[in-house]
C-alpha cells in the first residue's frame, strides 16, 4: 500500500499544472502486450489518482475505463430457414466496429452516466459501433448492432464490467481488464472519464499498443509481404507432417 501511495504521489507531481478544478493522472501495468506464438492473454492493470486544486466535493466521484480495439468495417448476416435449409437472408454493412472493448465502471453504466454524456463522448459499446451510412439490405439496424455485441461478449472482445473500478477516498482508483488471446494488432485507445452527477468533468486517454513479436511477426509478415513463399511453404510443411505421420505409422505397425 506504501509503494502504491508512492507512485501515485510521483504521478500527481509529474502531473505538471492543472487547467481544471480536477483531472485525471493516470498509470498502466504495462503500455505494450507481444503477442507470440504461446501467448494466452494479457491482464492490465490500470491506476491512477485525482489531482484537486479545491477540497473533495461532498457529491462523490465516479470513474469510467474503457479500452478500444483497432476498428475495421464489417457485415452481419442473418440465416433464415427457407425451403428446408438455412440460407444468408437479411445484411447490415458496419461502417466501423471496434475489434476489442471494455468498459469498466464504477457502478451500473445507466446510473453512472446520463444518456447525452454517452452520446457526447461515445463511451458504452453501442455507441462505439457506427452502422454503415446511407440505404442497408434491413431497416432492423439494432437488432443486427445487438447480435453483433452478444456474439463478440461471449468471445470476450467485448466487456461490460460494471463495478470493477474501485476508488479510495474519492482520489486513487484502480481495475484490472483481461484481453483475451485473440487480439488484432494495433494500437488499443485508454480512456479515464470521472464523472460527477452523470456528467464528464474530466478525462484523460493514453495508448496500448499490441503486436506480433517473434516467429508469430515473421508469419503473419511473410503472408501479407510473400503469400507466394508463404502458401509454398505451409504446403511443404503439411507434406513433411503428412510424410513423418505416415512414417511413424509403418514403424509403430511393424513393431
């Protein structure tokens, strides 16, 4: 708890003048994840404290995380059954959807932040999602947004942690937000909203960036720099496996 006070302390002076009545000075276990070939997931950690130039107002403080991933645009389908079989009916084009969210809070989301604040700073996951512009195959676009979430939360990329940000005192806070082992590379958006009465009063946003490191990096190069080479190679590859397979097969019946 020493050592914790004293970084936060080291914080708050390298914090430099403030230009509000209170912000946000924040810290992170680590700013960059490697993603190798047995990498299973990370843990961030992520702290901080509230810099003050007036005493603790008596309304207490609330603190929101969330972390993004790199967006890209999609398309979502839906299967109807026609005929006897399941077949692609309707589809909404994403125009951009985060690969990766979390958003952690200090309470339940609706109560923690009124709907304007989220709308201003796009802060909940929906809002992180822009639906394509202009005509769609569907005019059921929140249904499709809907599905979308549902099906990236139960493959952990998207996160609703409500709750898991502790604050001591109305002035240090701290979580801890898991990405899970499937991860895109590229830089992940870290954003600290404190918020009072539903309203941002201040926040602060720092990168993470995540990338392929090792003999993962040399692939996933190779097969975007050299698919020729790569495709080549992961033929030969599979032949050799095929060929030792085989090999260890005859000797196993021949013993």
């Amino acid at each position: 708890m020493i050592r914790a006070a004293r970084i936060f302390a080291a914080l708050l002076l390298l914090a430099g003048p403030a230009t509000a009545q209170e912000e946000v000075v924040m810290g992170l276990s680590q700013d960059e994840v490697a993603i190798t070939t047995a990498f299973d997931g990370s843990n961030i950690l992520i702290f901080g404290a509230i810099r003050r130039e007036t005493p603790i107002p008596e309304v207490p403080i609330d603190v929101i995380v969330a972390i993004e991933g790199p967006s890209t645009p999609l398309t979502v389908r839906r299967k109807d059954r026609k005929f006897g079989i399941w077949v692609n009916d309707a589809a909404l084009n994403i125009r951009s959807a985060p690969s990766f969210y979390a958003v952690a809070t200090t309470g339940p989301l609706d109560e923690v932040l009124l709907p304007f604040q989220d709308r201003r700073y796009d802060i909940s996951v929906p809002r992180a999602i822009r639906a394509a512009d202009g005509e769609t195959e569907t005019a059921d676009t929140a249904a499709f947004v809907e599905a979308l979430i549902r099906i990236r939360t139960e493959e952990d990329l998207y996160q609703h942690l409500e709750g898991a940000v502790t604050v001591d005192q109305d002035t240090l806070f701290q979580t801890e937000i898991a990405l899970p082992a499937n991860l895109t590379e590229g830089r992940y958006r870290t954003r600290i909203f404190l918020v009072r009465e539903g309203k941002v009063i201040s926040y602060f946003q720092k990168s993470i960036t995540v990338r392929k490191v090792g003999l993962e990096r040399f692939l996933f190069n190779l097969s975007r720099q050299q698919p020729l080479i790569y495709g080549l190679m992961s033929l030969a590859i599979a032949v050799i496996a095929g060929w030792a397979a085989s090999a260890a097969f005859r000797l196993l019946q021949r013993n």
